[in-house]
C-alpha cells in the first residue's frame, strides 16, 4: 500500500486495485486544484482516517482485498460523518440502494462521466467542511459551558494556541507543551484531555522533577511483588493506570538520563512492561510532555535524548506568557476572583480603573499563578494588602507602546470590564460606557470580543 505520510496532504483519498483508474482521477482533480492519493490496497485505509480530516473517500466496490462495501462500515465507524463515493462497473440498482443505506455519499457507475464525478466530489467536500465547522462551533460552545478547565482569553497569542488545540484535540498525536513557570501548561493538558474523546478515561500527571531518580521508574512502568526491596505487592504504574486516556509528564527535562531510552521505547511500542514481568501491556494512550526549558538546547549540551524529544515533539504547542497577553488580564483575575469569592464567601468588589492599570502594567514573572494568587489575596484581604508591595518590583509602563496603541489598549480594556460587570449584556454596557449601540459593536468588533465569553466568567 502506498503510504499516507500526512492525510491533511489530500482532500481526496482514491481506493482502486485498477491502478488507472486512480491515475485518471489524480490527473482529473488536478486540474481543478484538488489534492488526491490514489492507492490500491484498502485494507489500511481506515486507520489513517481522522475525526479533523478535511476530505472525502472515493473507492471501488469490487476488489479482491476488502470490497467498498466493508471498506465503507469500517470507514463510518472512524467517522460516522465522512464522505465516501463508491464507484462499480456493474450497472446493480439493489447494491447501490444498499450502499446508500449503508452511509455512502452517492453511487457512481463505471465508466464515469468527469463532469458529474467532478461535481459529486466538490459537493462532497462542502458538505465535509460543512460538517467540521459544525463541530466545531459545538465544540466551542461545549468548552464554554462544560465543567471543567477553560482557556480564557482573546489575545492573539491565545488564540493561535487554541486554533492549535483545536486541530489536534481529537488525533492520537503526542504534544509537548513549552511554557514558562506557571504559564498554565497543566490546564492546557487538562483541557486537551477533558475536552478530547478520552475524556471518559484517567488522566494521569506525574511531575518528572519531583520524584527521586531510584523510584521514577517503578511509578511510571509499575512494579510486580519483589522485583526489589520494598515491593511486597502489585503496583500499577502511571501508563498502566492512563490506558485509554491521558498521561501528563511535567517538567519531562528533568526525567534521568537513564531512564529517557526506556521512556522511548515505551512511546515506539505502544507497550510497557512492569519492572520484574516479561508480559508487555499494550498501550492506547497519549502523551503530553511540558517543559520549561529549551529542550534543543540541553540536547546539544548532551542533557536530554535528540531521539526521544523528536518522539515527543510531533505537535509542539506554545503557551504564551502573561506578559505577552495583557488585554487577558482583567478577564483571567476577575474568573479567579469570582472563585476565590465563592470559595471564601466574601463579596467581590470591582477593580477601579486606576487598580486594572497597575495589574496591566506589571511584567507578571510568576505568570497566571502569580495572577490567580493575587486575585484570591484581593478577595481574601482586600484590595489594600492586595496590591500593597507585590506588583512594585516587575511592574512597567510599556513605553514600546505609541500613544495610539495605548489609548486602544486601554479602551478595549475599559469595553471588557463593562462587559465583565454587566455579565455580557450589550444594553447595560451601553449605559455605563454612554456609547450607541452601533459604537459599542463596531469597537467590539475591532477588538475581537464576543459577548458570550463574558455572560458566565
């Protein structure tokens, strides 16, 4: 079988063992700028098929490895919404009456017409985007009123993050997560993990850093009774207790060197073994990997496996630093101040815009733990003690900011906190703002900020 080195390569996927039929179509699509594979062998197919796979299948219903007929059931149970055309030369009104109940798109008899397998094939594709937009637009939905971790924000570099999450949310891929000390690199695996189809199995976090090199092992892979001193029973290691959801491995630049080439070799396999079994335990799992350093970097200093970051960097995702998202900043501390009121049954008392300055000046070195501390100390004491000597040392003016980027960078602040108050509602922010209607959606419409996020915040 030809082999599929990135289905977001294609738009089309060709299944035929008449290999001429495949080049015909290749050569047909190409003109009209759609991306095609053709391949001869379908026993395979289905396992490169994704959730977030942008294309269709078009296959043949009678050849001698898989006929299109099984290939289609096992496709629909990848992907119950895909696309997929079958074709035959053989004129059989019953089988094509079968196959359509059976999920296909359409029906199409050999030899084709090239105008109307071109217009099944560009209908199919719409009705595929069509249906991933949906999903999306769900999912969104979904992580706002779902319980559990949220990420909050607008800014650019957030969101780039999360259009990024969004891709690989549902493939098998592992993910590293680069992201300075209390950047938030737990919430994103959380969320991934939460919000992903293995949400229904564990998610398992060991901190690489904090357990001594001598037990890191046995914690990760398990250990049988005996395997050494101290192990008087069965102990299920962190993969072990992930399979079938997710396993978390913070601050991974710390795992001992010794250990790394096992770790590798889990990854590749798929399989673990516990310490003192030869029984491997198939995996199905994924892996997130965060760190806090450059992991390059300690690979050229002879500190970390190049093999074993090039395994767990396949999809690297970047979580940027408070710093670098200002305009999150009110919303981030009134979320965790409306938590720390809850949890202390103390009321909330709105930051003054004078307070919302100084929060959006500071350089935040602790990033949004240093922030949500902040938030429950405004909560707990007051804004007094709060703010009395703990922004003073890191805290700046953005001089890099023109006149122009400031005043819009403090109006859009301003539109947020009414926002925020007001629980999303347009009519009450245009009270308080004094701004018609049409003002107010024109400049929330240039800032980027939908309602919506601020209704349950």
């Amino acid at each position: 079988m030809t082999q599929i080195q990135d289905i977001n390569d294609y738009q089309v996927i060709i299944v035929d063992d008449e290999p001429h039929i495949g080049t015909v179509l290749q050569q047909l699509f190409k003109l009209e700028n759609i991306s095609a594979l053709a391949i001869t062998d379908p026993q395979t197919i289905a396992s490169y098929i994704t959730p977030n796979w942008a294309g269709i299948v078009i296959s043949d219903v009678n050849m001698p490895q898989l006929d299109g007929l099984s290939l289609l059931q096992q496709l629909k149970k990848q992907d119950n919404d895909l696309p997929v055309v079958l074709l035959t030369g053989f004129g059989d009104i019953a089988m094509a009456v079968d196959a359509l109940k059976k999920g296909a798109y359409d029906f199409i008899e050999k030899p084709f017409n090239n105008e109307h397998i071109l217009d099944v094939t560009k209908r199919a594709l719409d009705k595929r985007s069509l249906t991933l937009e949906n999903r999306k637009l769900k999912r969104e939905l979904e992580s706002h009123i779902a319980p559990g971790p949220r990420i909050l924000g607008s800014s650019p570099g957030v969101m780039k993050m999360r259009h990024l999450i969004d891709q690989v949310l549902d493939t098998p891929a592992d993910i590293m997560l680069e992201g300075e000390t209390g950047a938030g690199k737990e919430l994103v695996a959380r969320y991934l993990h939460d919000h992903s189809y293995r949400n229904k199995a564990n998610f398992v976090a060991i901190n690489c850093g904090a357990i001594p090199e001598n037990l890191i092992e046995s914690e990760l892979f398990g250990a049988e009774s005996g395997a050494f001193t101290g192990i008087d029973k069965r102990r299920i290691g962190k993969f072990e207790y992930a399979n079938g959801g997710t396993l978390f491995l913070d601050e991974i630049e710390s795992t001992p060197m010794s250990l790394q080439v096992k770790l590798l070799r889990v990854l590749e396999d798929r399989k673990v073994e516990r310490l003192g079994s030869n029984t491997p335990i198939d995996l199905d799992i994924r892996v997130i990997a965060a760190t806090k350093l450059n992991l390059q970097q300690l690979c050229e200093q002879g500190q970390f496996r190049q093999d074993l970051l090039y395994r767990l960097n396949l999809v690297t995702i970047v979580i940027p630093p408070l710093r670098e998202r200002l305009e999150d900043i009110p919303l981030l501390f009134l979320h965790f101040a409306r938590i720390a009121s809850a949890r202390y049954h103390k009321a909330l008392i709105a930051l003054t815009p004078q307070q919302t300055m100084v929060l959006t000046s500071h350089d935040w070195p602790g990033n949004v733990r240093e922030l949500r501390n902040l938030a429950e100390r405004y909560v707990l004491l007051g804004a007094e003690a709060a703010f009395a000597g703990n922004l003073d040392s890191h805290t700046t003016m953005h001089t890099s900011m023109s006149l122009q980027q400031r005043v819009e960078f403090f109006e859009r602040l301003l539109i947020e906190e009414a926002l925020s108050h007001n629980k999303g509602s347009i009519k009450l922010t245009m009270e308080q703002l004094e701004l018609p209607r049409k003002t107010l959606y024109d400049k929330m419409r240039k800032f980027d900020l939908d309602r919506k996020q601020f209704i349950d915040n």
